[in-house]
C-alpha cells in the first residue's frame, strides 16, 4: 500500500477503530469466544447420539413390582418408585416426565397416567410406556409395522441451533460494535474532534461499518469450521450463499448499530436502547427454537424483524440447500433493512 493510500482518512479510522477492538478484552470475549461456548455447550447437551431415556414414577401399590419388571426390560425407561406424594414431587420437579399407577386387577386393570400435558416430553412418555405395558399384556397390531433408523446430518438440533447463532453473533457484534462504539467516542468528545479534521463524515461510517466486517468474518468462519469439526454440521447449499448472507447482514446490523446511536449521548442510554430493539429478536427471530411456535396472530411482525429473514435463510442454504432464488425474499428485507435505517442514521445523527 502506497503512502498516500495509507493516510487517508478511511484507512487510518479503520485502523483506529481495529486498535481499540482488539484492546478491549470484553469486546473480543463477547464477540468471539460467548458464541462459541453457546454452540458447543447447546451441542452438547443436545448431542443426538441416542434417544434420550424417558424417566417414569411408578406409585407404590399392589402390582408396583410387576410394572417396575416390565418397564426395566427396555433400556428407554429410567424407573422410579415412590409413594404418591413423591411421584408427585418428581414430576413437579421435572425429575419425572410420567406417574403410573395401576387401578383395579386381572382383566379389569387400568393404567392410570399422571402427567403434564403442556411438556411435550411427558405426552411422548405416556405413548411409550403405554407402548411397552399394553406389548408385554400381550397386544397384537392388526396391520405390521417396518422401522428403519435413519441419521442424516442436518436433522438434529445442533444444525438447527447453528445458524441461529450465527445470525446472533451478526446482530450482537453489529448493534453493539457499532452503537456502544459510537456513543463511547461521543462521550469522550473524539467526534467532535474528528468533525474538526479533514475527514469527511462519510469516511468515518465507512469506517465504522467496514471494521465490522474485518471482526465479523473470522467469528463466522471460526463458528462453522468447529461445528464441522465438533458436530459434523454441514451446509447442504454450499459456503458462498453463507457468505452473503453474512455480508449483508454484518452490514444490516451495524446500519441498524448507526441509527440507535445516532442520538444517544449516555452508555445507559444507548444500552436500553439496544436491549429494547434486540429482546424482540432474540426472543421471536427463531435463534434457539422456530419462530413457528408463535401464534398466527404475530407471525407478520415476526418475519419482518431483522433477524428473521438472516436466520431464516441461512437455514433454508444450510438445512434444506437452497439455492439464490429461493432465500431472495429473504435477501430483499435484509436489503430494506439495510438502506433504511442507513439513509435515516445519516440524516439524524450528531456529532455532539
């Protein structure tokens, strides 16, 4: 790089902006290292090598010792014991998804199930215990049934959970890299000082933005090589579509990090005002779980949150190998985003 291009404005705010990043251990540890401790403890603990074992209380009573017999002959079921009130305890505590107990005798039995039926774990355990007693008493299917397990990568929670976080680590490093950054330097009154160089306002944005994207690259890269190497998760649509997205959405996010700055002249101020515009994403935008589960009702203003359409095509390219034309729609709101809020930080902001 010539002398000259290296002393201009652009390049020397960068390199600024690129000091202080690395500099700020809090910065860096946020940015880089929380969202790969999210990806593989999440990994972890929802790792799918076997079915998760399903935990059932069985009340004491007459026939207690034959069901506890009957349900330990399956390597699914944990069996428990106790009196009603414990069975109860267990499964208010979650230490137990099921409570059985057996009302009447010989013919005339009837497995009595306890269970919550909001807990979609304790709905599937009633359906495989009852599976396994109703078998061991002797039930015959009228019609055969053929089972075939089948692991295909790109099924399990840790590449749903992927590119959910991802899509966090954008808008985390944009609106908090860009705002917190800005209003600190407010602050500190070194805009106004800048505002008295040469510079051009322009330049310091592009600045602003751009070094974004130096911090915001290597994090992605980092995040999917370790889920390949840890968890085999792949992208079924390829790496390119994944870097566009990223592109785009780096710069979505730190657009939308300019305008929330744009005013603020407190840390307080602009901490609650990041917290206020990033709760509703990280709570509705499908990070940890599909934003599906909403109501019908809300789904609208669910898909035009900023970080719906970044998640949700980065799960069409990796989940299902989408290709451009398909996450297009997804593209174009990223798009609107983008110029929007970008065209209004330049018109409000203030340098003082």
């Amino acid at each position: 790089m010539s002398s000259g291009a290296a002393n201009h404005p652009l390049v020397q705010l960068f390199i600024a902006r690129f000091r202080e990043f690395i500099r700020t251990p809090e910065a860096v540890f946020w940015s880089y290292v929380f969202p790969l401790v999210m990806m593989i403890s999440l990994g972890l603990a929802f790792r799918s090598d076997s079915v998760e074992p399903v935990a059932v209380c069985v009340q004491e009573g007459p026939q207690a010792d034959e069901l506890i017999q009957t349900l330990q002959a399956s390597p699914r079921f944990v069996v428990l014991r106790g009196s009603p009130e414990e069975c109860r305890q267990m499964l208010r505590s979650g230490k137990a998804e099921l409570v059985l107990t057996v009302e009447g005798s010989g013919t005339e039995a009837v497995y009595h199930y306890q269970l919550d039926q909001t807990r979609p774990g304790s709905v599937s355990a009633r359906d495989a215990v009852n599976d396994a007693l109703q078998i061991a008493a002797g039930r015959k299917d009228p019609v055969g049934t053929k089972q075939t397990a089948v692991t295909e990568a790109g099924s399990r929670y840790i590449d749903f959970l992927v590119p959910g976080l991802i899509g966090m680590g954008l808008m985390g490093g944009g609106v908090w890299g860009v705002g917190y950054a800005i209003v600190d330097m407010r602050i500190r009154q070194v805009l106004k000082r800048l505002l008295g160089t040469p510079m051009k306002k322009h330049h310091f944005v592009a600045a602003m933005m751009a070094s974004r994207m130096v911090f915001m690259i290597p994090e992605m890269i980092v995040i999917l090589i370790l889920s390949r190497l840890m968890f085999s998760v792949v992208s079924h649509g390829g790496y390119l579509l994944i870097g566009v997205i990223v592109l785009l959405g780096a710069f979505q996010f730190a657009s939308i990090g300019l305008i929330i700055a744009s005013r603020a002249k407190t840390l307080e101020a602009v901490a609650g005002l990041m917290n206020l515009t990033m709760v509703p994403m990280w709570i509705g935008s499908g990070i940890f779980f599909s934003a599906d589960r909403f109501p019908d009702l809300v789904q609208p203003v669910i898909r035009l949150l900023p970080l719906t359409p970044v998640i949700s095509s980065l799960r069409q390219v990796m989940q299902e190998g989408a290709g451009l034309i398909t996450i297009l729609p997804d593209l174009g709101l990223m798009l609107a985003w983008l110029v929007i809020t970008f065209v209004v930080a330049l018109r409000i902001f203030r340098w003082d």
